[in-house]
C-alpha cells in the first residue's frame, strides 16, 4: 500500500528526543514513504541516536539556524545526500530562562532578541536556505503554540510565537508563486524537552485536563506529527498562510 509521502524527500529540525514532536513527524513520513534527513543543534550525536529508533536510517546534518555559514552549507549537504527536497520541517524554538517563568517585565532586550531570532526568523532562514532544493514547489511546516493567548509562564515565547506566525504568513505571501506553501501546526502541550525548559509548564497543561473536548494526552506526539504529515503531502495543494490546530479543541473553547 502506498503512502501520502511516496517519493518525496523531506528535512525534519528538531529531533532531540523520541518524544519530540520532530521525532513522529519524521517517523510517520517515513511510514508514508518519504526519504527523511535530520538536521541538529547543540548535539548532532544525540540527534544521531535518537534516529536509531526510526523505522529507516536516516542522516544528521549539523544546522544552528543562527549561523549563517551553516545555513549557506545546508543545501549543498542535502544535495549530496538526496538531490533535492520537497518539504521541510520547522521544529526549533528557544528562550533563554530569564524569558520564561514569569519574569516577563524584567526580561533584558538581548534575551528577548535571542528568542525571536532562534524561534521566528529562524523559518525565513530555514526556507531561504532550502530553497534552491525545491524548484518544483513544496510545502514547509513549521510548529505553533496558539500565539493569540498569554500564556501563564509562557512569556516571551509567546510573543516569539506570534512573529513566528506572522513570519509564515508572510512566507506562504511571497514564496507562493515559487509553488512553495507554509504552514504551521499549533499543538497542544506536550512533554518535550523544549516544555520541560518551562518553569510551571505543568500547570500551564492542566488546562487541556479541564477544557480539551477531546481527551489530551501529554505523553502522545503523533497527533501533531501526523498533521505535520498531513501538510507536506499533496492532500492540501491550495493551503498555505494557515494554522492548523492538533490540541485537542481547545483552542476553541470559550468560558
């Protein structure tokens, strides 16, 4: 039986851990017949033994979106490894600590910068550097946590969230007559790493055990790595500039 993804050749960011939602998205691509490569940063060793439990081996490139001798490299490395790409997946964010847990009001501007620059424009950087490798169209997906609330302990990761959003609407604008869509899931929260470097996030979750209409599990990834899946596929050929939402409901909940 074939898969949504026969063929096509995909770059997934963000693999830290099997519980990463990176992780089930490249899984589940695999399982849909897409060659995958890995990109990783601080540790590609990490990254290269957390790729051991995917269904396919799959290589690790080193890649800090904030270095441009990196970005400038990445598609050269791709093409050697498989000529070109149909899809790419943006799976990195980060704020330093003094961002987070509410000390919002005191965060220094070079914090603040560090997160826009590592979580936002890092998908312009991504999609620029990848974009010799998909002459034939593609889809780019990128990861959201619904920027159009504030978040308890959230803090400046929401504000970078929301130019993250607005960063790919404005892709899905001006990348659209390359063939090229972008999109973002907005996932519920889940036990990642990247949750676990939020101060409070537990109780920041325990809102999806009170409002989600569908029952959320924080421990189960592959809800949103499917609908990662589901938007590098040709099942959404007109789609782009949207924000799909893998939370449960939530985000639509009122009082």
């Amino acid at each position: 039986m074939s898969g949504i993804l026969d063929g096509k050749r995909i770059l997934v960011t963000g693999v830290l851990m099997e519980s990463s939602i990176a992780f089930h998205a490249a899984k589940v691509a695999q399982e849909q017949g897409a060659e995958v490569i890995l990109t990783a940063f601080p540790r590609p060793t990490l990254t290269e033994r957390i790729a051991k439990k995917l269904p396919k081996p799959a290589k690790v490139i080193e890649l800090d979106v904030t270095n441009d001798e990196h970005l400038d490299r990445l598609a050269g490395l791709v093409r050697d490894e498989l000529g070109s790409l149909d899809g790419v997946v943006h799976s990195i964010g980060f704020a330093p600590q003094d961002a987070l847990g509410g000390n919002f009001l005191n965060t220094p501007f070079e914090s603040v910068a560090t997160a826009m620059h590592v979580s936002a424009f890092s998908l312009k950087s991504l999609a620029m550097a990848c974009k010799p490798l998909m002459s034939d169209g593609g889809s780019i997906v990128g990861l959201t946590f619904d920027a159009q609330f504030a978040w308890p302990q959230y803090d400046w990761m929401g504000p970078a969230k929301a130019a993250l959003e607005a960063t790919s609407r404005y892709l899905a604008r001006d990348l659209g007559k390359d063939g090229l869509r972008c999109n973002l899931i907005s996932a519920g929260p889940l036990g990642s790493m990247a949750a676990k470097s939020i101060p409070g996030f537990d109780g920041l979750a325990d809102v999806w055990n009170h409002r989600s209409p569908l029952e959320w599990d924080m421990a189960d990834a592959e809800p949103a790595g499917r609908g990662i899946v589901a938007l590098l596929s040709d099942f959404f050929p007109k789609t782009t500039g949207e924000i799909i939402h893998v939370d449960g409901g939530v985000h639509m909940m009122g009082a």
